[in-house]
C-alpha cells in the first residue's frame, strides 16, 4: 500500500485578485496568429460542415497532405495512382509505378482490384518489392520485374500480424490465435480461445503502450504473443438496441479495487511447432486467477531472436522491472533494471538495441524528472545517461548508424514545440535539425542519413522538407529541401484570431500554457460570452506550437457565432515532466480546478470578457472536468456540456484508475472527495449530459449515477444520449453531436 497523501484544499481564493494578477505572463513569441490579409466576401463564413470532421466539407479544410515513404534510403512518394522516386538533395521526381500497372498484374476481378497506392509498405531495403493489399490478398509487387512475385491470402483475419523476414503472418479467427506460413499453410496455436480467454490481442485495456497483441522475432520464426484471461472479471451489461428483440452484450470490465484479468506470454516456435509459455512471476497454469497480477507491456526481441525482454509492473504501478527470458525455454534469465516510485511508474517504450552493438540498448525513463534515454548493456549495467534537462524526450525516432547517433523529437526549445534533434551517443551531444519552432514529425530512412520533417506552426498549416542528419552544426531554416507547402485552407473566409500564452499557476512558479480563440471581428471594446474547453488529464495536451495552437475546429465555429474560447492545460497534464503530470495523484480533479480557475481569473481581469456568461465543456476526462468545475465552482460557470463524463473513480478500469487514485480500499478520502456524486446537490447553472449509449470506455452507469443523484438533489441536469455510439461519436452522429453542443450553449449562454 502506498502513503497516502494529506488532503490538499482549494486554493482559489478570490481575495488573492492582485497577487494573482502580477503572475499573468503572455509568451511574447507566440502571441497571435496574423489575420489574413486579403479581403474576403461578406458571406464566407466557417461552418460545422466545414470544421467537423463528420461535415460534409471537412476534408477541404484541413491543410493538404502528402505521403512519403523510404525504400532503404530512397525517398518515395506514394500517392494513389502512382509511386515516385524523389531526389532527397534536389526534390525532383520520377515515377515508378503506376496503380493501372499493379491492377493488372494483380488481375480484374472485382473483389480483387487494388484501390490505390498510398499505404504501400518497402519491407525490403535492398529489393524492389512493395507490398500491398487488395483486400482479400497480400501481394508482394517487383516493379523491376513489373510483376506480382507472392500472394498470400488476407480474408477473415483478425489482428493481423506480418513478419517481412518469415513471410507468415499471425492472426486470430473466432478468439484463436493462428499463423498462416509463406506458402499458404495455416497452423492453428490455440483450441481454447474464447471471449474469456483471449489470445493474440492488446491486453491490459492499452495501458502501458500496448496497442496489439503479436510480437514476431526479428529472424521470423518466434512469434511472442499475449494470453488473457478475464473469465474472473465482470461482465458490464452492454445492450444491443436495433434488434427486434434487444440483446445482451456484455463487456469484460475491471473496475478499479476489483479483481482483473490475468496475463501470460506464450513463445511459439515455428520450426518446432509448439509453445511455450515464460515463467513470469505469476504463470502458475493451473490457476491463473491471481488476486493481484502483473502486468507485462514493451515486449522486445533481441537481435538474434533468442530472448525476450519485458517490463513487468506490479498492481500498485509503482514498482517495475526490465526482465529477460529464453525464448527457447521460457526460464527467466536476468532482470537488468528496477524502477520504484512513492507514486507510480509508467513504462510506456520498449528497449532499443544498437544496431552495430547488441550488447548495448537504450531505455527510456522519467526517474530524474523528464522522460529521457539511458545507455545500458545487456547485463544489466547502466554506461550513461544520454538525454538529460528540464524537457522531455517525446519520441525515439531512430538510428545514424554512421554517425552512431540517435534521432529524437523533444520539447527543449519549448514545452509546447516539438523538434528534432541527433544526439551523439559518445559525447552527449545535441544538434537541432529543424527550424527550431513549430510542432514537427519525422519519418527516417533506414540508415538514417536523412529524414522527412513535416511539421506546421501556428501561422503554417504544413511543411513537408527532407533533411540530413549528417551535418555536424546545427541546420538553419533554410536548409533542406522543402517538398510541399500547404496552403491555407481557409484563406478564403473569414478566420478566427489564435492567441497564446502563459499563466502562473497558484504555486507562483509553474507556467501553464493556454489558447485563446477570438471571433474575426473581434472587438475590445465589446463583451463576450465565453467557453472554456478543458480536457486536463494525463496523456494529452490540448495546446501546442502548431497550426492554430492545436485549436479544434468545433472552436473556430463557435468563435464564429460571436464567442471567446478559452483552453488551458493544467498540471496533469502531458509532455511537461514527472512532477507536473504527477501533481494529481490520489485527488483527480482537484489540482486541475485550481489551474482552469486560475484561467478564470485571467479571464475576469479582460475587458471583453461577459463574467456573467461563462461556459465550459470537456469530454471523457474533460466531462469530469467540467461537472467538476459547474458544482464547485457554481457561481462562475452559467452553462456547462459534459460529454461521456467520468463521475466516480471507483466506476473507471483497473490499470487507468488505480495508477493515479489507487484502489478506492487504500484512498477512500480521494474517493469520496472526488466523486461527483456528492456534488449533484450543488449543481446550479445549465448542465447538458452527453454519452454513447454503448461506451465501453466510460461505462453509462457514470452518467445514470450523477442523473439519479441529481434526482435525489432536487437539481435539474438535461441528457443526451446516442444510441450505438462507443465512447466517441463517429461520422455524422459526430456533426449532430456538435450541433446539439452549439445550439446548448446558443440557448443557455448567449
């Protein structure tokens, strides 16, 4: 059990107005994005159709794209009638392949027809093979030879998993696990499958960095594969409406305190054709159920396909290992590093081996603060920290295998950019190989020489540049060969004006970065209505150096219709290291008021701001948010649109809820001081309450609770739900859920 912390009371005190005012800061870097400077007619105005992607004109709007891929390091442009070569020194052209080329090869029959060539892979650097999908087949296409050279059926596969070394692919049909060899023969690995047992899928609920279920070893004849089982965890009663007769579908739920699921971690050996399983702390086979599990994420092969590595997390979260096991006999061999935290620890990355050194890998923690890589050897002895500072490396993104550097994506020119950098893993040293501004994203080649940068600012919808990582100073904007400028999709309307900024937060020293959304004619001298959009939880952020500070379109269009939009990332939140991001453990919610109030603050201090119309609406974790927000603070916020809203922490799944609230047996206190069942009583403003009638991930019952309590309070919340929906709205249900979002806040706030 951990410590449990003190209770840690509200810190808005309006009697603080001056003292908090001296803390108001502006980025003076990034202030405001310029308006356009040509005229534009009277009657272009953005509209939900235009701004939402479930519109029927949201994909002209969205700056234009185009997509890039590496054949060893040859730059090739996919596009979908064709596949070109570029110059990564000069940006010119040359095609290779055209898409009526591969359709006849492939054939015509019509459920066999190759649609486009967008997505085609290179798994071979020094082949001239693509591969492909018709949908009913993989097809490994030679453009040299301007044939089809492999086929491999791709119908009624589950999970796909394709290994480019062995050729087979793994996949699951009617809850098994199988593999489908290079020549067409198909071998079944379990008989037990069922929605119970569950074999070759993500596990853990996609905590930890787990995003499937297969894990191919690098020569092609291991697969590693995941092995739940949640036959010990309930059943939340999903129900399926559009029958005749409505049907129970439940979902396997583990709600925090109660009892999970359980992982193992199978080996099967495809010239031996059997499976083992690891010995993993808790693998005793003939019970599985285990009050307290493990759980296992990261799972990496090491280069000769004899062993596997992977962290191991106790229940608690706040003591992991990085452990290696024979592939062979399962046995485990070493654990090469342990991680403990008074909070929690959170292994989000595999381990990375050197590609000239297979003693050597590089693991990725926040133990000093940031996220950061580390240097160790596969005995288990740390050689060096490569990456340290008050920033976080936000992505590993590959190998110079010449220069024996790394490439990576932080945040060290600014909590709120993303840019590129080699780090030389000898001396340390870091080189930016961007413009030094922006929010960037790269794609390496396979040696890593060069790489494609497409990245935007928030007065640049898009750049796409291929660099070299090879330069030994640091690269100017100038430098690189650009390849495509998006222009301004909104050129043509009237836009929105995009602030941002910084605010202290109440400890006098944390920066919390915000947006600011103004209607095109905006005017000081006038009073708006104005809504906060808060999310606030861990692993997102909703402001950023990009395009429009990272605004949401649904943003612009109500700035449109004459509000003031106004979005703060508080503490919790991602990409601004440990502490901050840890600031809320045990209390949800708590921490985060006190950051969206200090934005409050801000905003009463403004001029142009109506303090009498102050909205908010969040989603998920910003629907905890803003019903948190509308009864705490229910004098501040008149209307509030709450959608698919966390209510009470104890009703939330095991792995997310236990990590920052531990179980509701260790902190009853947070529990209870977070519910949102204690506080129906002191709703007052306009609540809209909005779910997916089958939402998996934020169960209904959080929403029916807070109905029924509010019944109980005499309060008057109103209710939305979308039948069929999970826990985002998809499509066109998407544009009516935006609609009835605007049309709330038309009715109740302005």
């Amino acid at each position: 059990m951990r410590k449990k912390e003190g209770d840690l009371k509200m810190k808005i005190k309006y009697a603080f107005f001056t003292m908090l005012m001296a803390s108001f800061t502006t980025v003076s870097a990034q202030t405001q994005a310029a308006r356009p400077a040509q005229e534009v007619p009277e009657d272009k105005y953005l509209t939900l159709e235009d701004l939402n992607y479930g519109g029927n004109n949201y994909w002209n709007m969205v700056p234009q794209n185009k997509y890039y891929a590496w054949w060893g390091d040859q730059l090739v442009r996919t596009d979908v009638e064709e596949c070109v070569f570029v110059d990564s020194e000069t940006g010119e052209e040359s095609p290779f392949l055209k898409l009526e080329e591969v359709e006849r090869w492939a054939g015509t029959a019509p459920d066999m027809k190759v649609r486009h060539l967008q997505n085609v892979r290179f798994p071979y650097p020094d082949q001239k093979l693509m591969l492909l999908s018709n949908g009913k087949e993989r097809l490994l296409v030679s453009w040299e030879s301007k044939c089809i050279v492999w086929r491999q059926m791709a119908t009624n596969q589950q999970h796909a998993d394709w290994s480019p070394s062995s050729r087979a692919v793994a996949f699951v049909r009617d809850h098994n696990l199988y593999i489908l060899d290079k020549n067409g023969k198909e071998f079944q690995l379990t008989k037990d499958g069922t929605r119970e047992l569950v074999y070759g899928q993500s596990v853990h609920r996609d905590e930890f960095g787990i995003t499937k279920g297969t894990f191919w070893s690098p020569d092609g004849q291991r697969l590693a594969f995941y092995r739940m089982d949640q036959s010990m965890v309930t059943d939340y009663p999903q129900v399926n409406i559009f029958q005749r007769e409505a049907t129970y579908e439940p979902d396997k739920y583990p709600m925090a305190g109660e009892t999970s699921h359980v992982v193992t971690v199978g080996i099967y050996d495809m010239q031996a054709k059997k499976t083992i399983f690891l010995k993993t702390p808790q693998a005793n086979y003939n019970d599985l159920r285990s009050p307290d599990p493990v759980y296992f994420t990261n799972i990496q092969w090491s280069p000769d396909s004899k062993t596997v590595y992977m962290f191991e997390l106790n229940r608690d979260q706040n003591d992991c290992r990085l452990v290696a096991y024979n592939a062979i006999t399962g046995e485990r061999t070493v654990e090469l590093y342990h991680e403990t935290s008074d909070k929690y620890v959170e292994p989000l990355h595999p381990i990375v081996f050197l590609p000239w050194d297979s003693s050597k890998f590089i693991l990725q923690s926040q133990r000093d603060g940031y996220n950061h890589l580390y240097l160790y050897n596969t005995e288990g002895k740390l050689i060096k920290q490569l990456t340290e500072g008050d920033f976080v490396v936000m992505e590993f993104i590959g190998f110079n295998e010449k220069e024996k550097s790394i490439i990576i994506a932080s945040n060290e020119k600014s909590p709120i950019q993303r840019n590129l950098y080699t780090v030389n893993i000898k001396t340390g040293k870091r080189i930016l190989i961007d413009n030094g501004q922006g929010y960037h994203r790269a794609i390496l080649s396979k040696s890593g020489s060069h790489l494609v940068d497409n990245y935007s600012e928030p007065t640049v919808p898009r750049v796409i540049k291929v660099t070299s990582t090879n330069k030994k100073n640091g690269k100017s904007a100038e430098e690189g060969t650009t390849l495509f400028t998006a222009a301004d999709p909104w050129k043509e309307y009237h836009q929105p004006i995009f602030e941002s900024g910084t605010l202290k937060a109440n400890d006098g020293k944390t920066d919390l970065y915000y947006r600011m959304v103004k209607p095109f004619n905006f005017d000081p001298g006038k009073k708006y209505p104005t809504i906060i959009y808060v999310y606030g939880g861990p692993h997102a952020h909703c402001v950023d150096a990009s395009w429009h500070y990272m605004s949401r379109g649904w943003e612009s269009y109500m700035a449109t219709k004459g509000y003031l939009l106004f979005i703060i990332d508080n503490r919790g939140s991602e990409n601004r290291g440990r502490d901050f991001e840890q600031a809320t453990f045990r209390q949800l919610g708590q921490v985060e008021m006190q950051d969206q109030m200090t934005g409050v603050e801000y905003l009463k201090c403004l001029p142009y701001v109506d303090t009498d119309r102050i909205g908010v609406h969040g989603w998920s974790f910003g629907g905890f948010m803003t019903i948190s927000l509308m009864t705490n603070f229910n004098e501040v916020f008149k209307v509030g649109v709450a959608g698919g809203p966390v209510i009470d922490w104890k009703w939330y799944e095991v792995m997310y809820g236990e990590r920052y609230m531990d179980t509701p047996q260790d902190n009853p206190e947070g529990y209870e001081k977070t519910s949102l069942i204690n506080q129906a009583k002191n709703l007052k403003g306009k609540l809209q309450i909005i779910t997916g009638y089958n939402d998996a991930t934020v169960v209904p019952q959080h929403c029916l609770s807070f109905i029924a309590a509010c019944i109980e309070a005499g309060t008057q919340p109103d209710f939305m739900v979308y039948p069929g929906e999970p826990h985002n709205m998809r499509g066109r249900q998407s544009y009516h859920l935006h609609q009835r979002i605007s049309q709330y806040f038309d009715d109740y706030l302005k």
